[in-house]
C-alpha cells in the first residue's frame, strides 16, 4: 500500500514537472545564449524572422522591402556569408494586421526559433509584439517605421529603429515649408497611430500648433477620405503635409482631383516612392507632378550613385529583376547593415552581442544622414534630403539636413557620403 503511494505521489510529481516544463515553454530564455547554444545559430548558419504586409492595405509597395533584403542576403551567402555563416529570413505576411503579427511573430520566435526579428514593418502591427520580444529576449532590429517607440533602451534594450524617425521627419518637412512657402496656410493629414501623431508633433515643433489651421486623420480600415480632403478644401489649405502610407496618399491626390483641391503636397517618405504611386494612380499619375517629400537614401533613379549600382546587380541577379524602386533600396540598405552588424558582432555570435555590436555604432552605408545608435540612442538615420517629382522622375535636391525630436534645430548635415566596397559587402 506505501509502495502504492509512494508510486503515486512520483508519478503526480513527473507530471508536474513535465506541465512547470510545458508552462514554460512560453518564457522568456534565462539569457541571451553562449556561442554553442544560440536559438536561429549554428555553426553554418543565422536565421532572421519578420512580419511584412505582402497582402492587404500596406502592400503596396511595402511587399518589396522584405524580398529585397533576402536578395542581398543571397548576394552575401553566394560570396560565403559572414564568418562562415548562410544568412537564412523567413518571411510571414501580416497583411498590416495587428493580431496577424503578434500571433505570426510568437510562431517565428517559439516554433521556428529565429535569432532575431528582422525589419518588422509598421507602426500599429509592430507596437504590439515588443514586449513579447522582449520577455523572450529576442533582439528586434531595425524596425520599419519611424516610431519613436523603438527609441527606448531603457524599457526595450533589444529594439532598434532604422528609418529617421516621424518627429524628426516633420520637423525637416516643416522647416523647408516655412522657408519656402511663407504666409501660406499650412495643414497636417495623418495616418491615426503613432505615424500620424508623431509627424504632426514635429511639424508643431517649427510650425507651431496654431501654424497648423487643419488637421485630418485617417485609419487605413476606411478608404473613403472624401470628408478629410474636403475639410481641407473648405479650410483654403494650399499646402498639405502628409504623414501617410502610399495607400493614402494616391487616394489623397485622387480624391483632391475630384474635389478640385489642388494644393502643394509635402509627404513621408514612408509614402512617396514615385513608382509605387504611379502604379497606384495609373493613368492619373500625372497628379504626382510637384510633389514633395523626404528620403534618407539615395533615389532609385540615380544610375550614378555606386548604391544604386550594386543594389540593381543584386536585383537582378537575386530578385528576378523586380521593377526596382525605393522600397528595393530601403530592404537592401536594411540587409547591408544587418551584415555590418554580423560582421562587427564577431564569429561567436549570441543576442547579446548583436546588441552591443549595433550600440557600438559607427555605421556607414547608403543612408544619407548619420545613425544615431549607441547605449543610450537607438533611433537610427538622423538626417534626410528634400525630393520633388518632376517630369515623371524623382529626384533629391538641396542639403542633407538633420535634427532631433526635441526642440534642437534643423541644421545642415555636412559629412560627405561613403561608397560601397568593390565586392558590395562590407569587410
């Protein structure tokens, strides 16, 4: 009978500790792995993960970014990787929907075990997985957006942003119209998250509060603007900030042609590829002539620019030679760096030590403005350039000019741009 309980009580003891094992198997790592044991790591390989919208409101262009960033991590296996190493991404789509990236991301991080979120773009899909992330301890590099949510080391050390963020941003756009369109009425059409929120924060920083008469937003489950643009109409805005993705903004110009609204557009760069709009607006692409808006790398049009040039090599030897844009650009910058902070990260590779290496800073690459990243900075490009659709073709003019979210000034950025090394993959 003792023998019978004691049996017992070992059995209900192993199915306890088999249900603690199993109840655990949704935390987080003790820590950030050793050399030999790193989850996405071994000795031939590093995989990266990511959620994209491939489908739905934010694809178009967007579904470009992630195979752009695999086509350079190609080029670099095809010429032996880093340390040795075949750089592996796994692509999800989240079809720009929250709940599809945080479940689609808990399946990269705990069923296909990546060493790192790569790139994950957006700002109300992204926002939602962090502290998932970081309870897990997986580094979250280089997200594409410009929220200033990924600038918090001190509450997400393993988060990195990449792209100028939108205050920043706002604050470039509204000091060029302030110089260039004096006495002008000034308005602000905003995507309803984040995006939106901090553009129009940085467009105040310069212009004021009440130096921006209108202000409309959108939510990307609704395409109808017609209420927003009218309200723009009706409040004689002649130029018209925009933190908007390409989506929007096609609808923007179109439904302003309808509305026999035409004032100046000023717009993100997340939303002012011309390829991507003229696709967009097909035969009424016309309505892109003039239009306005910041980068931080070069044009897809540069054929001069060495980044160009090794970027459509590797396109079209790694990316069926996809209609090359500035989304290609934005992905293979994106792989270029993440190779960067590979290499300086050293062979015996952990989470760890991609932290640090990135906080390390001193990254130089196609981005026009400095990377900002060290301990206590983990923002990404500084600085941006105007650019002006005109005759059909998009091109970058004036200084590179950089600022903080803060009160600091907009100010000339004067460091000369380096160029890729003859083999495209930095050493």
């Amino acid at each position: 009978m003792h023998r019978i309980a004691r049996r017992g009580i070992a059995i209900a003891a192993a199915l306890t500790l088999v249900a603690a094992v199993a109840a655990c198997s949704d935390e987080a790592p003790d820590e950030g792995g050793t050399a030999e044991n790193v989850p996405g790591v071994t000795a031939d390989s590093i995989t990266f993960g990511t959620h994209m919208p491939l489908t739905g409101p934010a694809a178009a262009g967007y579904s470009k970014i992630a195979p752009a960033t695999k086509a350079y991590f190609d080029y670099v296996n095809k010429n032996g990787g880093v340390h040795g190493r075949q750089i592996k991404y796994l692509i999800e789509d989240d079809a720009y929907n929250p709940a599809n990236t945080q479940n689609l991301v808990r399946k990269l991080v705990l069923e296909d075990k990546v060493f790192a979120i790569l790139n994950g773009l957006g700002t109300p899909t992204h926002t939602g997985v962090l502290d998932f992330l970081k309870q897990q301890k997986v580094p979250d590099l280089f997200v594409a957006s410009g929220s200033r949510s990924w600038d918090q080391p001190d509450k997400y050390p393993g988060t990195f942003g990449f792209q100028p963020d939108y205050t920043v941003e706002g604050k470039i756009m509204a000091d060029y119209v302030k110089q260039n369109f004096s006495g002008q009425t000034v308005c602000h059409f905003g995507q309803d998250d984040d995006f939106g929120r901090d553009s129009l924060a940085g467009v105040e920083k310069i212009l004021t509060p009440a130096g921006v008469k209108e202000k409309q937003k959108y939510v990307t489950s609704n395409a109808n603007i017609t209420p927003q643009i009218q309200a723009f109409k009706t409040a004689g805005c002649q130029v018209v900030i925009s933190g908007t993705i390409p989506g929007f903004t096609a609808r923007a110009l179109g439904t302003a042609a309808q509305l026999a609204f035409k004032p100046q557009w000023v717009v993100s760069s997340v939303g002012a590829d011309n390829l991507t709009l003229s696709g967009l607006l097909g035969q009424n692409k016309g309505l892109l002539e003039g239009l306005l808006s910041v980068g931080y790398l070069p044009i897809a049009t540069d054929e001069s620019n060495p980044w160009i040039q090794l970027y459509k090599k590797v396109n079209a030897e790694h990316n069926a030679n996809a209609p090359f844009d500035n989304n290609i650009v934005f992905g293979m910058t994106v792989g270029y760096l993440t190779v960067q902070a590979l290499q300086k990260a050293g062979k015996n590779l952990t989470r760890d030590k991609i932290i640090e290496a990135i906080q390390s800073g001193g990254f130089k690459n196609a981005a026009a403005g400095p990377y900002r990243y060290s301990k206590t900075d983990h923002s990404g490009i500084g600085g941006m350039q105007m650019g002006k659709i005109s005759g059909g073709s998009q091109a970058a003019f004036g200084p590179v000019l950089e600022t903080d979210e803060a009160d600091g000034a907009v100010k000339e950025y004067s460091e000369k741009a380096t160029a890729p090394p003859g083999n495209g993959i930095p050493s």
